[in-house]
C-alpha cells in the first residue's frame, strides 16, 4: 500500500487548487450562483481543456485513463471551493454510467461529447418511493414500432434544468432500460427547482414520450447505473472530505482570532475539544473514503460505508 | 410524589383549546403549518383577538394586562398555541422587555409602552448583541454619552431579530466608560425612527431575512427612556434573561415536530411500505420522542419547584442546552422524512398565497418549510447562549467546580 499522491496525481491536485484560487473568490462564486443556470459555461469549458472531464475515463472511450484517484483528487479540490460547474452530475454520474453500457455509435459519440464539454447530459433515474434503493424504479417502457415509449416520474435529477440530454431508466418485462430522451420533447414536462445549497435540479415527468436512442435494452439498464451511483458516491465524499477540511481550517483560523471573556475562542478547553473532534472525523472520513476507492471495481458493496460514514 | 394531572387543569386545556379552535384564522394556521418565520400582519391580527380576551400576556402582573395563572398554566397555554401551529408572537415585546418594563419601568413607561404591546399595535426588538459582544455579552461597546437630557447613542448591534419589522428597540447601551463592564451598561428604548437609526438586512442560511445589523450615529434619546437606574442595566438584562426560565427548551415546538413528522413519514413512501413503518426511521423517530417526553418531564419538574429551590435549579440548567439540540435534531428528521425533497430549497415565507417560482413539486402545507426551518434550527445551540457556555454555566452553577 501507499496512501501518497504520483507525481502525476500532485500535480493534478495543484492544478485543480489553482484553478480555484483564480475562479473561486468568494464574490465571482456568488455571482455565479446568482446567474440563470447557477454555473459558467465558460468555467466548464475550462474543466473541458484542462482534460479533467475525461479524467477517469479509459483511452479506449476516449479519455485519459485515470481511475477514481484522480476523481476523487478533482472532486475533493472543487469542495475545498464548493465549485458550481456540474462535474457530480456530468462528468461522473452520466459520463460513468455511459462508460459503463454497451458500445454503440451513440453511445461513443456522446461519451466524446461529454469529454469535450460540448454537451451536458443528466441523468434521471431516482424516484420518490426509491428512498435510495438504486433498484427501484417504478417508470416504465413500452414498445412503440421499432422503439420505446416511456411513462413515469423521476425526482431530483441534478442538473436538470442545464441539461441537452437525459438519460433515463424506465422498466419492461426483460428489466430496467437505459433511454436517451430530448428534455424538450413532447410529452417531457420539467420542474425545475433549487437545493439547499443552491444546486439546480429538477423532477421529470415523461407521459409517453418517444425515445431517441436506446443506450442500453431492458435488462441490461442497472449495471451501468450502479456503476454511475458508485463512482459518484466516491465522489460526492471526496467533495465533502474537500469540503469538512477547507471548513475545518477557516474554523481554526477564526478562532485563534476572536476573543470573547479576555481570551482567544482557541483558549477555551471545550472549544479545542471540539475542533479536535472534527479532525478525528475528517481523518475518518478521508480513511473510509480510501477503502471505498479500493473496493470500486471489486466491491461494489462497500461503497455504503463511504456513505454511511462521510455524508451523514 | 403524585403524577396526576388536577381535573381543574384539564379543563383549562380544554378551554384553551377550544378558544384557539374557534378564534385562530384559517389562512393564518395555514400558514402556521408551513414552518415560516411568522407573518408581522398575522402576529398583529392574532395579538389583538388574543388581546380581546386578555390573554395576549399571561405571564404579566394580571393589574398590567397579565393573568394570574400558575406557571403550568402559562406553560399549557403555550403548549397549547404551538400545537395550533399559530403565529409566534413578538417574543421582544411581549417575553423579554413587558416583564422588564412590568418590574423596573417608571408608571409613565408603563402606561406608554405596554399597551400597544399587548395589543400587537408596537413590536419591539432587542439590541444586545453586538460584532464583538456575543457569549460575552458584558464587553459590549455601544455608548451613550449624556448631553443635557438626551443621551447622544453611537455603535452597532448585530443577530437583531425581526429588527425590520420594529417601531422601537430596547437596547444595552456603555453609559460609564470607566468603572468595570458590567456595572457601566443601562438599558434604553430608543424609536427606530429617531435620525441616526439605520438597519441592514442579514440574509440567514434558510433563505429568510429575520436577522439585521443596526447602526447609531449620533442618536439622540431622551433621558426619560432610560429604563430604571443608570449602571443597573446587566441586572435587568439577567432578569430578562431568566424570567420565564423554561421557554428556552422550546419543548413545545419539538413536541409539534414530532408530530410533524409522523404525519409526512407515514406519508413518505419507500420500496418495501411508508418510511414510518421501516424499522431504521422508525428507531430515530423513537429515540428523540423518549428524549422530547424526558424533556417536557424536566420542564414540568421545574414548574412545580420554588424560585429557590436547588433541585429545580439544577433540571433547570439542562432546559435549553437539550432542548437546542433536540430542536435542531427533530428539524432535520422532518426533512429526512421527506426523502429527496428534504434536500430542496424552499423559500422561508410567502406573500399573500403566491407561490414563489421554482418550488418542489411537494404542496402539501406541513412539508413546504421544513428544509428551511432544519436549516435555521442549526443555529439554535449558538444563539441564547451557546452551548458550551450552557455546559460552562452547569459545571460552575450546579456541580461547584
């Protein structure tokens, strides 16, 4: 074992924390969180160039055949800064989800799309009564001539609202279908809404919409996508890990500074105690977070304890 | 030791509860169970039926406009409001200046002031805290400088609730720079609109603007609004601070969370039945009832004990460390209850029944405010005293060390 960054892998995380100290001062990520679609184009283009889209993408889909170090390397700097561009919903759950489906000239083109920045796809395929189980879904197709139609209701699809594509799961007697679906056809209804943190998502409502593509045939629609789940749950803590330890700094800053009683805030016992305990827990963190990279390809299992353990 | 409950007491209840039931506004209990930050128009128009009745402060000297009920009483008419889901009232007014005023204020404040407060006619706000004066409330540095018979207020207040909505603010104010913090600090009403007065909005986590800054310069106010003597202000400051020593465990407001969400868990649905019905939810829902039931034991205890009595003092001392917590535990619940909708921005008020745009697709009135509220309950362990002034407090006041 060896818990150190490549050379390769240091200098991936410089740049991603140079970037952030020139795009995110606190007033330009607010201003970008107050535009229309909550993120620059032009910033994502950027991610685009420096190549970190396809980051963790094989050669042979057209990436630069990182795994999900480099994923989690990106995603930990972007929480540091909490970055606005959708690398969570684009460039990990979708772009990791297609990767993972059966080869198509769609699919390759999409990926190669993906990868250059050009298009944005979202995947929708949580539903209200899944409660997180990624099995569950209710949604379902039904052939149409050659094709598919599909019914039914998908919830909190991130980055909905930006998307040129959606990548849907819908259900049929064989199994669960993966469908690629314009969000502006007929018989596709959106409502768009905010997040907490003031992320873009939407739910979806698809009442007989005509599929475009098939990316992959009912029955073969759920290994891709706990594959996307699983990558980006690796994500999603390396993002908090980035997040707890840029917060867990500005917090030790501030209270060597502010005084209250005759004393610095770091004076105080109960005050160090406390810190103390977020460093044991973002050490834990970044630990379990480690062995959920490890099990990735092997274990798809253990990823829940990344979760369990990280975003709680 | 005797648990039961007087039938006279029951009866109270019941007759709170009926008078709610018929007196309290459709639109406004709509709006009480959307969890916003209460309406200015709503808290007036409830105040004054209130008010009709008499029961706009019961916890006043009944000769002032109060009641003479008992501390259970109070705590049941509470109890019993929260349940309703009406408005919060001008808690500045009505819970912290009125007893101040009800204590120390001169007849002429008295008959000034209380009035248009119990009439929810005047709504006041508190200036204590300051940049640089939170926990440690007594180095606060806001001054006035006597000049004939006006004192001349120069600083900053900051964390003002509802400051924007105030007509007056009382405020703890330096009027001797020289003799040791505490004893240099009097209390003054000061009119919002006297010229000097400025307000700036603090927009907070949830999406609301409760919470201001409000700057002096050079504010003239005349002597007569000083309230008791000059120096003496840290004692009234303490006395409002602890006169009605359980409404800091905010236990009937998590009594009504917990309702809540059994109400949207039994609602949610999940892969194998509702979430109320799945055995992990069900545990966490479990868990804080026993410690909602365990706090609302320990506010009863300290009802029925003696101002002086040390076992009440003691149960006392818990109220609002555990009730912050539990309150910003239950909030989160609820939102946890509502599944991916949980995580959805909700605005944190609504005007006159138009629905803001870019909302979840949830319209059910007890879900809209709840990601709101769990995150504005995360201040609830900071404000009034943090927590680790609270468990500083206990260590030195009940267990000596």
């Amino acid at each position: 074992m060896d818990f150190t960054l490549s050379a390769e892998q240091q200098s991936l995380a410089d740049s991603v924390s140079r970037f952030c100290e020139r795009e995110y001062s606190f007033g330009s990520r607010k201003s970008r969180l107050g535009s229309t679609e909550g993120f620059s184009h032009d910033l994502w283009r950027v991610i685009a160039d420096l190549g970190w889209i396809g980051a963790a993408l094989s050669e042979e889909d057209g990436g630069f055949g990182g795994g999900p170090v480099d994923t989690a390397i990106l995603m930990e700097g972007f929480g540091r800064a909490l970055v606005l561009e959708p690398f969570l919903s684009a460039g990990i759950l979708s772009l990791q989800t297609l990767a993972r489906a059966p080869r198509s000239a769609v699919r390759d083109r999409l990926l190669e799309d993906i990868v250059a920045g050009k298009v944005l796809v979202a995947l929708a395929h949580g539903e209200v009564a899944a409660n997180g189980d990624a099995e569950h879904v209710e949604a379902v197709a039904a052939h149409q001539g050659a094709g598919w139609t599909l019914k039914g209701h998908k919830s909190l699809v991130l980055n909905a609202p930006s998307a040129d594509l959606l990548l849907v799961t819908a259900r049929a007697e064989a199994g669960i279908g993966l469908f690629l679906v314009a969000p502006n056809a007929n018989n596709v209804r959106m409502q768009a809404y905010k997040t907490l943190d003031g992320g873009r998502v939407g739910d979806i409502w698809l009442d007989g919409v005509i599929v475009e593509d098939t990316i992959a045939a009912p029955g073969t629609g759920l290994e891709p996508v706990l594959r996307g789940l699983d990558y980006s749950l690796i994500g999603i803590c390396a993002e908090a890990v980035g997040a707890m330890s840029a917060a867990l700094t500005i917090t030790r800053d501030y209270v060597k500074l502010r005084r209250q009683f005759g004393a610095t805030l770091s004076d105080f016992q109960a005050v160090q105690h406390r810190m103390s305990d977020m460093l044991v827990e973002l050490e834990l963190s970044r630990s379990v977070l480690y062995q959920g990279m490890a099990g990735l390809e092997s274990l798809p299992a253990q990823r829940s304890y990344s979760r369990i353990l990280v975003t709680r | 030791m005797d648990f039961t409950i007087a039938p006279e007491i029951h009866a109270f209840r019941g007759e709170v509860r009926g008078f709610i039931e018929a007196e309290l506004p459709a639109d406004i209990a709509r709006r009480g169970r959307h969890d916003y930050h209460s309406r200015r128009d709503d808290v007036a128009r409830w105040m004054k039926i209130l008010n009709k009745h008499g029961w706009s402060a019961p916890h006043w000297p009944a000769h002032l406009g109060g009641t003479d009920w008992s501390p259970l009483q109070r705590y049941i008419f509470q109890d019993e409001l929260r349940r309703a889901r009406a408005p919060v009232l001008d808690r500045c007014g009505l819970d912290l200046l009125g007893p101040v005023l009800c204590a120390f204020g001169t007849p002429d404040q008295q008959a000034r002031h209380l009035p248009p407060i119990l009439n929810g006619d005047v709504w006041w706000a508190q200036g204590f805290s300051e940049p640089n004066a939170g926990s440690d409330l007594a180095s606060l540095k806001t001054r006035a400088d006597l000049d004939g018979d006006h004192f001349i207020v120069n600083g900053q207040k900051t964390w003002t609730t509802e400051a924007h909505f105030a007509d007056w603010i009382f405020a703890l104010v330096r009027t001797d720079q020289v003799v040791k913090p505490q004893a240099g600090i009097s209390f003054l009403l000061i009119d919002m609109t006297t010229p000097g007065v400025t307000r700036r909005p603090i927009w907070s986590i949830d999406g609301a603007h409760t919470l201001n800054e409000v700057f002096f310069e050079d504010v003239r106010v005349p002597v007569s609004n000083l309230v008791g003597q000059a120096g003496h202000g840290w004692s009234y400051a303490k006395f409002l601070l602890t006169h009605e020593r359980t409404t800091s465990s905010v236990v009937s407001h998590t009594k009504r969370d917990v309702e809540q969400i059994r109400y949207l868990a039994t609602l949610a649905k999940t892969p194998s039945g509702p979430l109320i019905e799945t055995p992990a939810f069900a545990a966490k829902l479990a868990r804080l009832e026993a410690e909602v039931i365990a706090l609302e034991w320990s506010v009863l205890r300290v009802l029925h004990a003696g101002e002086g009595d040390p076992a009440g003092n003691s149960v006392a001392s818990l109220l609002k460390l555990r009730g912050s917590e539990l309150s910003e535990r239950a909030a989160l619940l609820a939102a946890e209850a509502l599944g991916d909708y949980g995580v959805a921005a909700m605005p944190s008020s609504e005007t006159d029944g138009v629905a803001p745009p870019d909302l979840p697709p949830i319209d059910d009135d007890e879900a809209v405010g709840v990601s709101a509220k769990a995150m504005f309950r995360r201040a609830a362990t900071i404000y009034g005293g943090a927590s680790e002034v609270q468990r500083t407090i206990i260590a030195k006041s009940v267990l000596g060390l």
